[in-house]
C-alpha cells in the first residue's frame, strides 16, 4: 500500500474495520479518507495513540515547529519540504 507523503499534514481518524466494534484491529485514514494503515494491522487502542499522537503533533508543528523549522532551514523552506 502507498499513500503520498501529504498524509502526514492532514488530520488522521480511526475507523472500524468490515468485521464492525466487536473486532480487535482498528484502520486509521486521514479525514478526506486516504488509507494509512488498514485492517488486520493494528489493534485499536495502538490506533487510538497513534492517531492522537499525530493529530496533536499538527497543532504543535504548525503553532511552533512551522515557525523554527523556517528559520533554522534554508531560504525558509516549510516543514513539509525538510522531510522530501
């Protein structure tokens, strides 16, 4: 499975898999729904983390990360553009 390196700047949810709540795995898309991790991979409380995780890091890096990965890169390049 690929997915574009864009996922990583858009907010991330956690869904059910097709065997529905009863089940132990969780998949994890970004809200416009690009798939990240799916089913049979990760169990739903590692999802929940993760997602959580990810989703906080958003507003840090944009509210502080952005702001000191442009000033310390060259010619103030984005947080997006260090990582390719």
């Amino acid at each position: 499975m690929e997915f574009t390196k864009d996922v990583f700047s858009k907010k991330w949810k956690v869904t059910l898999c097709h065997a529905g709540k009863q089940c132990w795995c969780r998949e994890i898309y970004t809200v416009d729904g690009e798939c990240i991790i799916m089913e049979g991979c990760i169990n739903k409380l590692l999802a929940k983390y993760f997602v959580t995780l990810h989703n906080k890091f958003l507003i840090t890096k944009n509210k502080k990360l952005g702001n000191m990965c442009k000033q310390f890169s060259p010619k103030g390049r984005s947080f997006e553009e260090n990582l390719s």
